[in-house]
C-alpha cells in the first residue's frame, strides 16, 4: 500500500484542477495579445500588432487558395473573420498551455516563447512593419504572457492548498466552524468528499474572478492599444486635406435611371466594394510620403502629397471591377475619379525606347508591398490612366487606396489599381509578375462585358402587370451599346439605357414588362462598344473573370 499521509495529499491537492489551468492560459494569452496591441499602438506610425502582423502573413501564404474562398465565404467581412479567427485560436492555445504548465511550468514558458517567434518571424517579413516594434511587442507578449499565467497558477495553487478563500488558518486546533463539513487533521484541513465541494466552490469563484479580472484588463489595454495606433492615422490626416479643383473634368455628371432599388449611376464611397490583402490598412503620414517613380525610367523622380495636388489634374468617372466577381455579384462600383494622368507622370519619368508599347509593364507597388502591372501601352492609348487623389470629391477614403491609387478605365483592380501607392515602375513585360500572377491569375486582365440584374430581387413575388426590370451593365473603356432581357426562352428585348459620362462607366438599363402569371426566368445579356455580345459560357472568375448571363426566377401572381 501506498503510504498516504495527509501531507502527500495535501500537495495532491495543490494540483491544479484542469479547468483551472485552462482558465489561467487562456487568460494569459489575451493579456500576452493585448501587450502586443499596446506596444503596436504606442509605437504609432501605423505600426501593426502581432495579430495583425500574423494575420497578414497568413493572408500572404494562403492568398491563393483563399481569394475565392474568402471572398465567397465572409464577403468584405474576411478580415474581421480572420483577425477574429487568429485571436480565438490563440486563445485556445493558450488554455492548452496552462493545462500543460500546471506540472511542468517550463511547457508553459515554452509555448509563450514559440507564440513571440512566430509573431517576430512574421514582423520580420512585413512590409510595413519595423523590425524593432516586432521586436519590442514580441518580448513584451511573452513576458507578460509567462507572468500572469506563473502568477494565475500559484494563486490557483494557494487557493486549492487552502481549500478556499474563506478558510482560516489551517493550523486551528478546533475544527473550523465555517468549513462545517470539514475535518482537520494533524493540523491540516483534510476535505471528506462531499466537504470539500462548499469551500472549494468558494475557492473557484475567486480564482474565476481573479482570471476575469485579468481578461478585463487585457480588453482594455487591448482597446488603448488600438486607439493609440488610430489617433496618429490617415484618417486623421485626411480628414486636413483640402483638394484642388480638377483642371479639366471628363463629361459632367449624368442623372441617374430613377427605378426603385437599382444601382445609383454613381456608388457612394460608402458602398463601393472593397478587395485587398491589407489586414491593417497602412498609415501614411503626408509630410513624409512621397510617390517615387523609378524602376528602368530614364529621370526618376518622386512627388510630395502637395507636389502632386499641385499638378494639372483631370476628373473622369470609371468604373472599377474585381476579376473576384461573380456573375451577378457586386464587386464592381463606378465613382468620379481626380488625379494625374499617368501618360504626363511616364512621360516627365521617361520610359527608354525599348519599353514602349506591349514589350513594357508598368508596376505599382504598394506600401505593404502588394503589387499589379499592365502593359506600357494601356498608360498610353488614350484611355483614362491616373494616379488618382480624390473618389466622388472626397479625398481618397483610407480604405480605398489614401494618400493615392491607380485607376485604369477597363481592367479588373488585380492588375491595375494599386491602392496606397509608394512606386510606380517602369520595367519590361517580362521582367516582372504582380501579386496575383504567382498565385495562379493571369497576367493580363482586361474587364469582361457583364450585366446584372438589380430589380426585381431573386425569388421575389410579384403581381402580374407592369413590372420594371432593371439593373447594370459594364465593359469598360469599350462601352455598352446594348442591353437586352429574355423572359423564359422569349424573345430578347432592347431595354432602355440611362446616360452615361463615358465609355468607362456602367451604363443603368431598364425593361417594361408586362409580367404575366407563372415561375418566370428573367436573363440579361449587353453588347459592348465593339458590338461583341457578352458570352453566355459560364466561366468562375479565376484565372481572368467570369462569364456568363445573369438570370433571375421571379414568381408573378394574379393582382
Ligand atoms: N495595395 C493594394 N491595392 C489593391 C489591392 C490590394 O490587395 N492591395 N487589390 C486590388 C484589387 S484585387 C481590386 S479589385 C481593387 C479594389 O479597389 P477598391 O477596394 O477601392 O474597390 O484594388 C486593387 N488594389
Ligand atoms: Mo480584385
């Protein structure tokens, strides 16, 4: 038999139950997170947090596999749902841990030490980050992370060596009258089974409170940590910007079809769909950005903000569209646009002879390092090209590309519009792949014509009688000359056009019918400004955009 003294039991019982442990990693973790969302915010300058820094590694690592199934799977919320994902994992991790740490402490040290590698490693390979707040936030996540959780697990064991909270001195002679159902002996308190459950629920619940109190804290230093890192912003500095007015403008606004629940010819930035690999949008601060113009260019040179608010600007509407999107989907918007075109830039940075035309590239690289390039041609065809400042006159919200973008009428965002913009290079066809291109996207990427019903909605009941069917059409650069709609296998019916400023944007349409009772499939399909109908083929978006009619099924009724 196994000697079982009350003292041997007496450190049993200062094991830590599972359940606590659990509770202390997790806790750890989140205050381990929340130092590191601390150090980030005050570093400022935009500085991400090692979720962030994690997040977007991630993001680099599995672009590919994950561009469809994110967009498909948590539209533009992807982000929330990644950043979410990574501190839940985390979380869980660090409850692991702490059951681990309650034998062996140095597992727990351990896990703490991979967790700020991994998040070093990941600052290390970010681009907008610095290598020294990586290191800073990292240290101080492990420490603070190792700490609480040593000091969660021995006030846990001090709370299960005491049976709770409530209990006196153990060395009383007498039993003690509150524990009632307690024993002492030999001078310790030993807990008859069901004894022990009152003081050893009192003990928990000031362990919980403890572990509690220690996740509060870490929220709130959490929440400090990211309005510090808000407060020195491009918000803030966009919020002081005051835009010149554009030198010339591009056709004057148009008015917009008046049909119920059809796209306005103009999306409010509000509205305007968002597609980027950017967790945390990057930070600019204008008394230091500067747009460089460099790579192979004869004169490179670099403009200030004000530099560039100061040169001959153009105002054009364009529509911009994500090869992500669907038919049918709303990755697409149309905005008036103010900038610089790129011709003037490219000419004043001098493209050498042997990279005019389809043999040169031009690459926008971003200031988290995300890139996208066309052919030298397309700057230089005539077509609407502009380094752009100002979105629906406003300055350039901090999501859609602050201080500056690119926007080329007729080519999907992936190869093109490169949003907060460092440099625009000039380099061979040949010699450079954008972002996408590695990631299994083709490396040309003209918008394909497409059409979208907006109204009626899918599946929607209807009264049989005049009904307007009406929605959006798109080839960029190309217009649309056409649009027609087909109920069931009928006919195809030209539908009515709104105004348009150019051949860059959408075109609104709209079809009278008379709807008569029954299931009914309503399908459009446009013809662009070269008289090419759009394909009724079914292509998914990867590798160059998809194709396709849109249809919809409407159930009309007897009135
Ligand atoms: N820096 C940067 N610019 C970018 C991207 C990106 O991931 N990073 N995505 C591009 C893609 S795929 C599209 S469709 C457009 C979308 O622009 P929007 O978010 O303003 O609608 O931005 C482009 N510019
Ligand atoms: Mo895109």
């Amino acid at each position: 038999m196994h000697q079982d003294t009350a003292t041997a039991r007496a450190s049993r019982a200062a094991v830590v139950p599972r359940g606590w442990a659990a509770g202390a990693g997790f806790a750890a973790a989140a205050a381990a997170l929340a130092a590191g969302e601390l150090v980030a915010g005050v570093a400022g300058g935009g500085q991400p947090s090692p979720v962030a820094v994690v997040g977007s590694a991630f993001i680099d690592r599995f672009a590919a596999s994950l561009k469809e199934v994110a967009v498909a799977l948590f539209g533009t919320n992807d982000k929330a749902a990644l950043v979410v994902g990574i501190v839940v994992i985390s979380l869980a991790l660090g409850a692991l841990l702490g059951v681990a740490a309650r034998r062996r402490f140095a597992v727990g040290v351990s896990g703490f030490v991979v967790f700020g590698a991994v998040g070093f490693q990941s600052y290390r390979t970010d681009e907008l980050a610095r290598t020294a707040t990586g290191l800073v936030a990292s240290l101080a996540a492990v420490a603070v992370g190792i700490s609480v959780l040593w000091a969660l697990l021995s006030r846990a064991r001090v709370l299960v060596a005491g049976f709770g909270v409530a209990v006196p001195p153990v060395e009383a002679a007498e039993p003690v009258p509150s524990v009632v159902d307690g024993v002492a002996v030999g001078g310790r308190l030993e807990a008859a089974p069901t004894s022990a459950m009152v003081p050893m629920a009192v003990a928990r619940r000031a362990f919980l409170a403890t572990s509690a109190a220690v996740v509060a804290a870490a929220g709130v230093a959490a929440t400090v940590g990211r309005r510090l890192a808000s407060a020195g912003s491009s918000e803030a500095a966009r919020s002081k910007v005051v835009l010149p007015r554009p030198t010339s403008s591009g056709p004057a606004a148009v008015p917009s079809l008046e049909v119920a629940r059809v796209s306005p010819y103009i999306t409010p930035n509000e509205d305007f769909y968002r597609i980027d690999t950017a967790l945390t949008v990057p930070q600019v601060d204008l008394a230091t950005w500067r747009l460089r113009f460099g790579g192979r260019a004869e004169r490179p040179f670099e403009l200030t903000y004000d530099d560039l608010l100061a040169l001959e600007s153009v105002e054009e509407t364009v529509t911009l569209s994500c090869v992500s999107n669907r038919v049918g989907g709303d990755l697409v918007g149309n905005a008036v646009w103010q900038g610089v075109p790129l011709g003037v830039l490219l000419e004043r940075a001098g493209v050498p002879e042997g990279l005019r035309g389809s043999t040169g590239q031009v690459v926008g690289r971003s200031l988290d390092g995300w890139t996208a390039g066309f052919p030298m041609d397309v700057a230089t065809d005539g077509r609407v090209a502009m380094v752009a400042y100002a979105m629906n006159g406003e300055p350039l919200p901090v999501r859609h590309g602050f201080p500056a973008r690119l926007v080329v009428a007729g080519l999907y965002g992936y190869v093109s519009a490169t949003k907060w913009l460092d440099t625009i290079e000039v380099t061979g066809w040949d010699d450079f792949d954008g972002y996408w291109v590695p990631r299994g996207w083709s490396k040309e990427g003209p918008i394909k014509t497409m059409s979208r019903i907006d109204v009626p909605g899918g599946g929607a009941e209807l009264k049989a009688g005049l009904v307007d069917v009406a929605g959006v059409a798109w080839a960029p650069s190309r217009g649309i000359s056409t649009v027609e709609v087909r109920i069931d296998d009928g006919p195809w019916r030209q539908c009515e056009l709104g105004e348009v400023a150019s051949e860059n944007t959408w075109v609104q349409w709209r079809y009278r019918w008379r709807a008569p009772v029954g299931d009914r499939r309503i399908t459009v399909r446009a013809t662009d400004g070269d008289g090419e109908t759009q394909t009724p083929v079914v292509a998914a978006p990867a590798p160059d955009g998809a194709t396709g009619w849109h249809s919809r099924t409407v159930k009309v009724s007897a009135d």
